[in-house]
C-alpha cells in the first residue's frame, strides 16, 4: 500500500476536508478545515478539487517518510523551511505555497507554523481514506474520521490513492492571498437584544485578546466584559460557523469548525465567512477588535473572496522541479561559481 | 403563525417559534424541518445546506456563494404559509434499560431521597413517562429527551462527573437522556441500556433522532448481557426497538 509513513509525529495533526455537513441535526458537528481558503489553495497546488482532504498542520508539522514510487505534496501556509531528507543529498530546505515532487525514501521534515496557527499539506489524488458520514474530517473530540479518528501519531501511515504523482509540472502560488486586515466583521445576531447598548458598544469598540484557550472547537477572547440584559442563558438553539456566545462573565467565545451544534449561551454576533479563515489562524496573544457589517454586505464580501480565490488558482505559475536549478536565475543573479543549492538559487 | 428570522451570520439564520419549551412549539419546528426535507428532495430550496432543529428554532444553513438571506426567507416564509403539519408519524423507539444493577444506577437511592420515593416507585414513573426527542447535540448522537414524568424533577448536580461511563440512562429537570460516549456528565444516573446511541460500524451510526417518540423498558442483568453481546458484535436487529417511520434525515 502507498503511504506517508509518520516518522515523528507533530503536535496537532489532522485530517481535514471543507467539512461534515448535512448531519448536524443528530448533533454531529462539522469539523473541517480551521482555514478552508489554505486548504482550498493546497489543493490546487497539488490539482485536487478544493474539497479532497489534506492535512491541517496545527504549530508544529510530523516528518512523514514517503512509501510510495513519487507524490506531489503542496504546502501551504507560514511555515520555517521545511526539509526534504534522503536520496543521499543533504538534507534541501524547500519552499511553502508551491507544489514539490518526492520519492520513494525521501522524508519530508515539515517546518513549525510561524505567524498562524494552521498550515496544510496536500497531496496529489488525495488520501485513501474511507468517508465517514461524507467527509474525511477529523473529529478528534468523538474520535470520528480522519485518520482512526485523532490527530496522527508516529508510526501511522497516510494511505495514498496514487502509487506515483501525476505527470505535470510543480506550481506556486504568484503571490500571498490576502486575507484581509482591520477589525474582525460581524453580522450582529441571533441574540443581541440580550445585551446591553452598553455591552454592544463594548463589544464593538474594545480590543481582545486571543487567550491560551484556543483550538478547533473555539477561541475565548480576554478584554472588558461584555454586559447582558436579559441575561446569558437562553433555550438552546443552533450554532452556526463562527458564532460569538457570552457566557454570564462577559467574555466573549467565537466558534469554530469542532464547535458543539447546539448551545445554552446567549450569542452577541457571528463572525463573518469572509473573516473566518482569519479566525482560524490566530495565535495566543494576539489582539483584535470586532465591527458590525449586514448580512447583504457579509454576502458580498465572501463572494468577492471567492473570486479572488478562483483567481489565485487560475493564476498559478509554474515552478522549477524540486531539486533542479533555475539557470536563468542563476545568472541574473551572478552566482555562477561553486556549488548552489536550490535555496540560494530561490532567493 | 409567527415567527422570528435571527441572523446567524451570513451562513446561517434562525427560524424562532416562541421562547418557551414546549411540545407544540418543539412540534412545530420539527414540521418546518420536515418540510425543508421535502422541499429538497424535491429539488427545491437551492444553496440550502442543512436545517438544525432546537427546541423552538430551527437553524437553515446555507452557502452564500450559492444563495442569499434575501432569496431564501421568502422560501421559508412559503412553507411556513403552507401549514405545517405537526402531528406528523414520528418514529416509536423502545429503549432496553437496566435499572438493577448498582454500578449501573449510582443515583437511584438519591434521587429517590430526594423526590420522596422508594427506587422502586423512581423506576415505575420513568418507565411511565412518555418521552420525545427534543434535538441532539452537545456529542455527536447525545439526545435531550423531554417529557420525565413531573414528580421526577431536579436540578443537575452540583458537582458533574468527570467520567461515566457509554450508554447510561440519565435524568435531569424535566428530561432524560442516554450517554452515546463515556464522557463527563452533570445529570443524575439511574440506569443503562446495552444499546449504543452512536455506533461508527453502522450505515446510520446516530440512533436516535429529533422527533422520535420514545419508552424505556426494564430489563434484568441477563438481558442487558445478551442484548449488549449482540450490540458488539454488530449483530443487533436494531428494528426490534424502532418503529418503521421518518428517521434520521441526511444531507
């Protein structure tokens, strides 16, 4: 069988596709990548549909030994240089948000997550990974999905639908996808005449801080307390993607893709989709404020986003053969004596 | 009827039918969820995702690169129009329970001290109470199941439960509920059934769903061991507990 064989594990490795959907009525939740336009752009790279499943690398990624005749395998996200090892060269740091061809023996030792709190791996054709309940996502908390339902471990091996990488050559991204800056956008709702004038505008105008307690299911946020009018327990109701509850001390909670499908907590706003990739990504310490948009312009907003995406996918380029050397680079760039590795050729 | 539209981003919004618990409120939601079935299977209701039912709400999710708010509250707003049929056929399920083992039923002599029954008289108004699935979450296949006979009501306990263990049969306020998972838990346990409410092995791996009317029935400790036998070895026919009729709705 073809495979990625860990041979260390990372710290928060999963399986992620775009998400369960279809089943949260019997209260399974939809899991998901935390960051779907970085999966999306993974895929790509490796020329998947924007829904196959990859790996989220969460802080730190695994070294993974390739047991397969070749794969192409995209990163994508702000990693520190990622390492192919193997075929008897020393060991070539390798770039992020391009496409890389590997063989048989070779190891890729993938980088920490630097600046975000996710990154993904793709690989070309994908996983062979039977869906559970549609979708490969992992939901760790239920050990659902994914690879035996949990993040991956050493020794585990990704199986892979393809013994050899597509003929083709490797891509890159032609630049950074902008995310966006400025406040986190919010559509006010489903309960924000639970809250105080005075909460709302607490809650629109104060800065927060992202606390330790951040991961998939959600980031609970420190700053001023946000006041409640009417209290913070309701009848439990939906909870949808990005979903902003306050519990009775006034901190405020934003829901992410392992949230629970149902909760008792009053919910101030929702964050919109457009923002969500933004929201997946932050680390500990950082600090944001919220703004209040429509739901017509949220809309909008993300549909802008989409195209913006589906021109960053038709605007990749192609890039040199991992392990090959740019020689028109290398004389631009006047380097023409000596022993060059790819890295030094690349910058 | 009216109702209330709450954003839930521009993903999501909220169909509101009241501000209370209870079963005509809960019977309406779970018609309009119905009939949002309907309408989708008959190729209806484009760029709709999913609908989660509450226990006065009804959550439509949505893609907005397909749709928009503004194009599916009228949809909505129509099939409410249309009428909704509340006393829709809902699934009779039976539930196996075992109140007589203690490590089973741990809360049983409390609950009974502080209700002001004998065990005896806790297990035969839980056995007489006629309940109905409310909405699932919390867990993936965790069910609230309202309906506990009055004279059973308390509030959760103080202090939760770190661990307990898969399967057991618990009371809370005015509802009872079953554990799909061993996990942490605040409600009050006084029994165990040998089914699983989550079972990954099976084509529909949630066994309960919204709308599901539901008994619990006493079983000894030797039933409890052949029907929990058959349950691991996947060999269970699990329509020996369920009634033909609207079941779990999918995608």
């Amino acid at each position: 069988m073809s495979g990625l064989k860990v041979v260390r594990a990372g710290l928060f490795d999963t399986v992620q596709d775009l998400g369960r959907t279809g089943y949260m009525a019997l209260g399974m939740p939809t899991a998901g990548a935390m960051d779907r336009i970085g999966l999306t752009l993974a895929n790509a790279l490796a020329g998947n549909p924007a829904n196959t499943a990859g790996l989220e690398i969460g802080v730190m990624g695994p070294d993974l030994l390739v047991e397969a005749e070749s794969v192409r395998l995209a990163l994508v996200g702000p990693l520190s240089p990622s390492l192919i090892e193997g075929d008897d060269a020393p060991p070539r740091p390798i770039d992020s948000d391009r496409s890389h061809l590997l063989k048989r023996g070779q190891v890729l030792r993938v980088g920490m997550v630097e600046g975000s709190s996710t990154a993904y791996l793709a690989v070309a054709g994908g996983f062979d990974i039977q869906p559970f309940m549609g979708s490969l996502s992992t939901y760790a908390r239920a050990g659902i999905g994914g690879l035996k339902g949990r993040k991956l471990a050493v020794d585990d091996v990704l199986p892979l639908k393809l013994d050899s990488a597509p003929a083709g050559e490797e891509r890159k991204l032609g630049g950074p996808f902008d995310y966006g800056s400025g406040p986190i956008r919010v559509i006010w709702g489903p309960q924000d005449d639970y809250f105080s004038e005075a909460g709302r505008q607490t809650f629109v105008s104060a800065e927060y801080k992202v606390s330790k307690e951040a991961d998939r299911m959600g980031i609970r946020f420190e700053g001023p307390a946000i006041e409640h009018s009417k209290g913070a327990d309701i009848i439990s109701d939906g909870i949808g993607p990005g979903a902003i509850q306050v519990p009775g001390a006034g901190l405020p909670i934003v829901l992410l893709a392992d949230r629970q499908t149902v909760g008792g907590y009053s919910k101030i706003a929702t964050v919109a989709s457009v923002d969500l990739p933004r929201l997946g990504r932050l680390l500990p310490g950082r600090i944001v404020r919220f703004t209040a948009i429509t739901v017509d312009e949220a809309e909008s907003l993300r549909r802008e986003q989409e195209a913006r995406l589906q021109r960053a996918i038709a605007g990749l380029q192609v890039a040199r053969p991992a392990g090959g050397i740019d020689l028109t680079r290398l004389y631009e760039e006047n380097l023409i004596d000596g022993i060059v590795y790819e890295r030094e050729a690349v910058r | 009827m009216s109702v209330r539209y709450l954003s839930c981003g521009d993903t999501a919004f909220s169909v509101e039918f009241g501000n209370e618990i209870s079963p005509r409120i809960n019977g309406q939601v779970m018609a309009l969820h119905a009939a949002v079935g309907r309408a989708r299977a008959e190729g209806g209701l484009a760029g709709l995702v999913e609908t989660v039912p509450s226990m006065r709400a009804l959550m439509v999710c949505y893609d907005p690169l397909s749709t928009t708010r503004r194009e599916l509250e009228p949809q909505i707003d129509a099939l409410i129009a249309r009428g909704l049929a509340t006393d829709a056929a809902s699934r009779k399920v039976r539930i196996p329970c075992c109140y007589d083992d203690p490590d089973f039923a741990p809360d049983l002599a409390e609950v009974a001290e502080r209700t002001k029954k004998t065990p005896e008289q806790v297990i035969a108004a839980h056995l007489g109470s006629a309940f109905k699935v409310y909405v699932l979450g919390f867990m993936p296949g965790l069910a609230y199941i309202a309906g506990l006979d009055p004279s059973l009501y308390l509030p959760r306990r103080a202090q939760p439960r770190v661990r307990l263990p898969r399967s057991t049969v618990a009371i809370a306020m005015d509802m009872t509920t079953i554990y799909p998972f061993e996990s942490p838990g605040g409600w009050h346990l006084i029994g165990r059934t040998p089914l699983w409410m989550f079972d990954q092995r099976r084509e529909q791996p949630v066994f309960l769903a919204p709308g599901d009317s539901l008994t619990f029935e006493r079983i000894s400790g030797a039933e409890y061991d052949a029907i929990a036998q058959k349950v691991e070895a996947g060999t269970l026919d699990w329509s020996l507990f369920c009634s033909d009729g609207p079941g779990p709705i999918g995608p």
